[in-house]
C-alpha cells in the first residue's frame, strides 16, 4: 500500500486500510474518501501510565484511532507538513503537539525530560516550552510533523555535534544525547526565559530536525 503523500506543504493524504491504521490529531481531518471511521483514543497506542502524567502536566493531546478502508487527508491550523520515516528500530524524540497523525503500528512511549540530562533536561523543557515530557515514536513506519515554516534535517555524527537554538528544535532521531549549554554565566541567566545564550548541544549518530521559527504550536 502507498505511503503518506505529501499533497501541498501543508496537506498529507494517508491510505487507511487492512494493518494500516493511525492515529491522527483530533480536528486535524480535513477529508477522507472511503469508508473511514474516527474514534476518540485516550492512550494513542501507548501506556497508561505516560498518559496520566501528561494529563498531570497538563501536556496532552487529545488523539483519533483511524481505521476502515481508504484514504484521509490531515492538516492542522496551515502548519507545514514533513513526513518522517521511521525503519530498523528507529525511535523519534517529539513533542506531542507536532504530531500530526502517526502508524498505529509504531511504539508510543511517554518520556520524562529528566531521564535525559536529569536537571538539565527539565530545565531544557522551561526554556524551549517543551514541558516535562517528550514522545517518543519506536519501530518500522510512518508519521508526519507539524512545523512553522517547514523543517531542514541536520545529520549529527560523533565528530560533528550539531547547536540548536532550543525553541527552533522540533525533534530528533538515533543515538543522541543533548544538553542545554549556554555561553554565560549563571548570575545571568536569572530573568531570562530564552535567548541566544542558550543552545541545545546534541552528539552521536543521528538527526535533528530544525524549524526555521522560535514559535511553539
């Protein structure tokens, strides 16, 4: 079955059939051709327990489970649209309100900012808005990402580290580790809330997908 075609920079058609579901955004459909049914989903394929402590955080997003046979095309608030393949085991760091729908048979997991960099992730997720948590989206498929002004995709390699400006960040993929770093001292950063004087380091193997805005969703 064909994959997810790009329809304009801000429209993606996805064929919905036999073993390809999703879950997509909810409100994010913009038309569907076929018989296609939308249920509300309160997990989108992951645990109950990621579920709730976003629900605490207050960084959910609501989700539909799409299935039947045919095709639906989704789009949200004329946001760009880039498609993401995922294959070999990948796994993809997100947040959950750039996900604009993704395969049902991907792994949806709920990551707490702490578990990478422990205080300083936290403190990564006050300064970029990312919150506490991340998604994380593992195995063989297909999603598709909401940008401001599209993404530019930057390999990182272990002798090539790649500085993002924390608030143009929108996610990566592969065996990274990232850290906030900034170029100033601490006395300093008391007040501020973003600024160049921050940046996301990010090493290993992989990729980081830039959006060329500070704007959140």
């Amino acid at each position: 079955m064909p994959g997810y075609q790009s329809i304009t920079s801000k429209m993606v058609r996805v064929p919905i059939g036999p073993g390809q579901e999703v879950y997509s955004r909810r409100g994010a459909m913009l038309a569907y051709t076929g018989r296609v049914r939308f249920a509300p989903s309160t997990t989108a394929g992951q645990g109950i327990a990621g579920t709730l402590g976003r629900a605490v955080a207050g960084e959910r997003t609501e989700m539909m489970h799409v299935t039947g046979q045919g095709s639906a095309m989704f789009g949200h608030a004329g946001l760009e649209v880039t498609v993401v393949e995922l294959s070999g085991g990948d796994t993809l760091y997100v947040e959950a309100d750039r996900l604009l729908v993704h395969d049902a048979s991907l792994r949806v997991g709920t990551m707490f900012l702490g578990e990478q960099g422990g205080i300083g992730g936290v403190i990564r997720g006050a300064v970029s808005g990312q919150g506490l948590f991340t998604t994380t989206l593992t195995g063989d498929g297909s999603c598709a990402l909401l940008t401001h002004g599209g993404v530019m995709e930057m390999p990182i390699t272990p002798q090539r580290p790649v500085h993002v400006d924390p608030q143009a960040y929108v996610a990566h993929r592969g065996r990274l580790q990232n850290k906030l770093t900034t170029a100033v001292g601490l006395r300093d950063l008391i007040g501020r809330g973003s600024g160049e004087g921050f940046q996301l380091q990010l090493s290993g193997d992989g990729v980081v997908y830039v959006q060329p805005s500070e704007r959140k969703i």
